[in-house]
C-alpha cells in the first residue's frame, strides 16, 4: 500500500508487521533477535533501522522486494525497537 503522506514527488509504502514477521525468519539464517536489544542493539533512530535493513538487504540472495523491507522495518519496530512513528 502506498502512503499519500509523503513528501511530494516521494512515494512511501506502508509496511505491515504480520508480513514483516514472516520475512523475519529469513534474517534468522544468519542471526538471532539478540542484536535487536541491549547490550548488542545499535539501532537507536527509525531512519537508521530502515538504513540498516536496507544495508543488509544487499547481501541477500534474491533480494527483499521494497514492500518486504518496508513490512520488515515495522515488524522490527513493533517487536523490539518500539519507535514513535
């Protein structure tokens, strides 16, 4: 789903928790939920949480479409990281 709420000329879609939990189990291939909380967690901002899928995104064979990182961001922030929108 897109968002009518973006900046014009920018187009954001909107992701969904359930479907960004089923995306998940593809990152638990190479780590658990443990970098998602404290000592381990970096991740202190949404934005950077964005950066962060996306940056790992690039390692992944296939790719996450930007629908599935969009449902995977919220996902994580619902689950672990609890940012205000």
């Amino acid at each position: 789903m897109l968002s009518l709420c973006a900046p014009a000329g920018v187009w954001a879609l909107t992701g969904d928790a359930a479907r960004g939990e089923r995306v998940h189990d593809l990152c638990l291939g190479c780590h658990g939920t443990e970098v998602y909380v404290p000592p381990k967690r970096e991740v202190t901002l949404m934005a950077t949480l964005r950066r962060e899928v996306e940056r790992w995104n690039k390692s992944m064979s296939p790719r996450l479409t930007e629908q599935q990182v969009a449902d995977l961001v919220a996902y994580l922030n619902a689950a672990f990281y609890r940012f205000p929108p």
